[in-house]
C-alpha cells in the first residue's frame, strides 16, 4: 500500500533567465529594452563610488549609466 502524491503545476513557468530581474525602467531609454552589465572592481573603487554617491544622492547605477553615456554617447 503506497501512498499517492500529487504535485501541483507552478503558477508561472518563466522560460528565461532574465524575467527573474526586475528592472528600473531608465527614463533616458524607456521605450527601449533594458539589459544588465555586471562587473567586478576592487573594492576600494567601489567604496569611493558609493561615497561619493551618498554624498551627492545620487543612486550608483544612475552615476555609472551617466558615466557611460558620456564615454560613449548616442549618434
């Protein structure tokens, strides 16, 4: 005599990766896609990044997005 066990469906099956993200939406590109950027620096670098951050209230991923649109602007 076993027993029986059933198992329920998920709510929602999420196919990729990334529909586990929630993403600001960037007011520069909102009604463009928004893809993540990972990266490693020393932590002394990041220490001087959120810093500098608090100290001007500014959100850190909003300061290196604004970084990297002076480095490489739009055409």
């Amino acid at each position: 005599m076993g027993k029986r066990v059933q198992i329920a469906h998920p709510r929602a099956v999420t196919t990729a990766a990334d529909d586990f993200v929630q993403r600001p939406r960037v007011a520069a590109s909102a009604a463009e896609p928004v893809k993540r950027l990972t990266i490693d620096v020393p932590e002394s670098l990041h220490t001087r990044i959120k810093l500098s951050c608090v100290q001007n209230r500014q959100n850190m991923a909003d300061a290196v997005r604004q970084l990297l649109e002076e480095r490489w602007p739009a055409n």
